[in-house]
C-alpha cells in the first residue's frame, strides 16, 4: 500500500463524519424549520438552540477524526473549550448576553406581543420579540429596539391587559368644597366609562388643594385616547358647573367682585364619534402583531382538537380533517411570513 493509499485511509474518518454531520444538520434545520413552520415562533428558540449543539457536536467529532497526533488533537480541543469559556464569560456584555437574556425572558414571559410596556423613558406596545432583542412602537410610531439584557436587568413596567388605572391630576383653591369636587370628578370618570372610580386629595399646597381622580381602564388597547378623553371630561364637568381652573397665584392676582372669571363653557353640539382613534395609527404594526399573535393561537388551539378527534373519527371523515389541519398549517406559516415580512413590503 503506498502513500496516498495511506492518506485516503486517514481521511476516510474524516470525511464520513463531515458527510453524516452534514446531513444531519440538514435533515434537522428541514424537518424543525420547514416541517414545523406552522408552530410559529413558540418553539423557535429551542430548535435554534438544538442546531446550534448539534453543530458544535459535530465540529468535536470532526476534530477527533482528523488524522492527528494525540497532543495535537487535545491541544485542538482544548482550543475550542477555550473559546467557548470566553465567549460564556464576556456573556453578560456581548451579544451573548443578549440571548441568554432572550432564553431566560421566554420562561417567565414578563410581556407578551402587544402590550403596553415602560423602561426608562420609553413607552409603547411590544410589536415583536426576537432572541436579541425586543421591538417597541412608541407614542410617535416610531420602532425602537431594546435589547433582552436591558430588559432583565433594569425595572420593566407592564400595563395588564385585564385593565390599567388611569388618573387626572388637578389643583383648585381652598374656597370650593372638596364634597363638591369629589361629586364632579366622579361624573367625569363614568363619563369616561371608567369603572370603580375614586378621588384623593393628594396635598394641600399653600395656596391649592391637589386632587387626584382615577378610575379603572378596562379596554386598554385605547389607552392613550381614554387619557385624553378624561381630561377633557374633567373640563368639561368643572366648567360646566362654573368652577373656575386656574393657577392660584392669577386668581389671587385679579380676585375681587367685578374680576372676570376665566371659564370655558363646553358649546351645545352634536358629539360625533370618530371610526378611528389615535391608537389606530401610532400603534398600527403592535395592533397588527397582536392581532397576528392571536389568530395564531386560535388556530394552533384549532389544530390540536382536530388532531384529537381523528382518533374518533370515522374512516371518511379521516381525509376531511386531514385537510382541514394541512389548510390551518398554512394559514399559521402565512401569518409567519406576514410578520417577518419588512416594513416597507
């Protein structure tokens, strides 16, 4: 047997574990990426992260095949776990720290895609979560990105979505009642369609009296038109009933019997309502993603009862479900690919 007869020996290992590796990953990234499109991006992160162990199986295998010494080879190794020591110990400021934070946010589920969170001085509605990264639409539509580690390490402030409290703060001098006020305020928070309304008197300034009227958001998916809709209620019920809303130090300043009161009466008009509300437009992609999220949902729920009853079906009706579960996989891959679809498209 000659030399390249010897070389081909020793690089048969090699090759048949690159061959069978790469095979598998391609047989795995098919049936957990393809095949399973329709489970969404529930499990997404688990079958990234079998790929990834798969990969990093192979490449060990692949290095202990290779025809090299027993020092160079262990040698070899040891590289590879020195890299991935450095790369699990520079977690918590690269990239890295990204996706653990990514992993550890997908067990406990702070938020879910379409709700209303606040981190620092940002605030708007969760439109997607990634491994990275999680996106946000805010108040003025725009997308910012906030990546997973900001989001475990630092205070996240959630609105449930079985309703939030929303409040209006106001000042008014010691000559009116409180027993007057808490009346009026009170109207103004069932105007709204607030429920279990209440009011506190919050301080009492040198010259004022703070009240603070609150009361029970139910729909909160219009949470900003209901805040402006309740300070324009509060107006309203104020100066409708000839209680004046004005800095004290200016009533002190032009009080007396002929001083001329600053209120603004509501006109006598037809209220129309509008088909549309600011949230319609500032939220649009979140409203879309939440939308998305649960037409998914129904439809994976949808799935698993059909799977169940063709245990009990009959042997006609067997094709029939079939077809029916192969028609709501696609729609879910559709919905899929509607969300990772670009902005512009």
């Amino acid at each position: 047997m000659d030399l390249s007869d010897n070389l081909l020996m020793d690089w048969i290992p090699v090759l048949v574990t690159l061959c069978f590796f790469g095979c598998m990953t391609w047989l795995s990234q098919k049936f957990m990426f393809n095949k399973l499109k329709h489970t969404g991006d529930e499990n997404i992160f688990t079958r990234q992260l079998v790929l990834l162990l798969l990969m990093l199986v192979g490449l060990i295998c692949v290095v202990i095949s290779l025809p090299l010494k027993e020092n160079l080879e262990l040698q070899v190794l040891s590289l590879i776990g020195l890299v991935l020591s450095g790369l699990l110990a520079f977690s918590s400021t690269t990239i890295f720290g990204n996706l653990v934070a990514g992993a550890l946010m997908r067990f406990t589920q702070p938020f879910r895609t379409g709700d209303f969170i606040r981190i620092d001085d940002t605030f708007g509605r969760v439109t997607e979560l990634g491994l990275f990264d999680c996106e946000v639409q805010t108040e003025s539509r725009e997308l910012v990105s906030i990546p997973n580690s900001i989001l475990i390490n630092k205070a996240l402030s959630v609105v449930r979505r079985s309703g939030t409290i929303i409040s209006v703060e106001l000042s008014l001098g010691y000559d009116l009642h409180h027993s007057r006020i808490d009346e009026l305020l009170l109207r103004a928070a069932d105007q709204c369609g607030l429920e279990d309304p209440f009011v506190h008197v919050i301080q009492l300034g040198d010259f004022s009296v703070s009240y603070k009227v609150s009361g029970l958001l139910v729909e909160t998916k219009n949470l900003l038109t209901a805040r402006s809709n309740f300070h324009r209620h509060v107006l309203d019920c104020l100066h409708d009933n000839d209680i004046e809303i004005m800095s004290p130090n200016f009533v002190s300043q032009h009080a007396g019997p002929d001083a001329k009161r600053v209120i603004a009466h509501s006109p006598a008009f037809k209220k129309v309502k509008s088909e549309s509300t600011a949230e319609d437009v500032v939220f649009d992609k979140a409203e879309q993603a939440q939308q998305i999220e649960v037409d998914k949902h129904d439809m994976l729920q949808k799935i698993e009862q059909l799977k169940e009853s063709l245990a009990y079906a009959e042997k006609e009706k067997h094709k029939l479900i079939e077809a029916e579960i192969e028609q709501l996989k696609h729609k879910v891959s559709e919905l899929k690919e509607v969300i990772e679809l670009p902005e512009d498209k």
